[in-house]
C-alpha cells in the first residue's frame, strides 16, 4: 500500500472543496488505497489549523477527519533531519514522508526540497488512479 504525509494545506483544501483532488485522496485514504502517515507534531497542528475561526469549517467535519486520521492512519517515529527549510515548521512533514517511505502531498512545493516524493495533490492523483 502506498503511504503518504498530507501537509495541512491539503486538509483545509479537502474541506473546503469537497469535490477537489485533496478531498479525493481523503476519499482514497477512507476506502484504505492508501496509509496516511503523521506523528504527533502533525497532529498537533492540523489540529490547531483546522480549528482556526477564519475557517469557519464545521466542528462535527474537523472531528470526523481527525479521527478517522487518528484509527486508521500510521503513528512514525522520527529523527529531525539537518536540511534547511525556510519554514522550519514544515520539516515535520518531510522527515515523517522520509521515515514512512512515502510521498509528502503539499499545495507548497517551494516550502519544500526538490525531491521526488515532494508532489501535489494533481500529481498524485495523475499517477496512482489511472
């Protein structure tokens, strides 16, 4: 199975549009096609964005994601990485992605080293759904 890392983005981009490429991989995370990968760092901050007033998303939404996030996704362990990030706050996001083997889903590239497991959401869909 093919694991991932979603970064926030794509948790606001599902919710909002709900018939856009971040909810569909939402959707395939639900059907089981793919693993969803976090560690509590993550967690923590989708946890806190989704939540933020300006979003206006429903409570019941934001909590029915995060646990479905939480019983059917993957728990890893990581050691911080020494590449420079200009927002060291995405570096959990790509250490988790390097540590589960998996892609790292952004609507961020430039946050991001170029790296082939760095994609977006149009990318991932392109590849895993033909």
């Amino acid at each position: 199975m093919i694991s991932i890392v979603l970064d926030t983005n794509m948790l606001v981009s599902a919710l909002w549009t709900e018939a856009g490429n971040a909810a569909k991989i939402i959707q395939m995370f639900a059907e089981e096609k793919i693993c969803l990968c976090y560690d509590a760092n993550i967690m923590s901050e989708y946890i806190t964005v989704l939540k933020r007033s300006k979003f206006a998303f429903s409570k019941v939404k934001i909590d029915e994601l995060l646990k479905s996030i939480r019983d059917e996704g993957i728990v890893i362990a990581v050691t911080p990485s020494k590449i420079t990030f200009t927002d060291d706050s995405d570096r959990k996001f790509y250490d988790v992605a390097k540590a589960c083997g998996g892609f790292l889903i952004t609507g961020n590239l430039k946050h991001y080293p170029k790296d082939p497991l760095v994609i977006t959401a149009a990318e991932f869909l392109q590849k895993w759904t033909q």
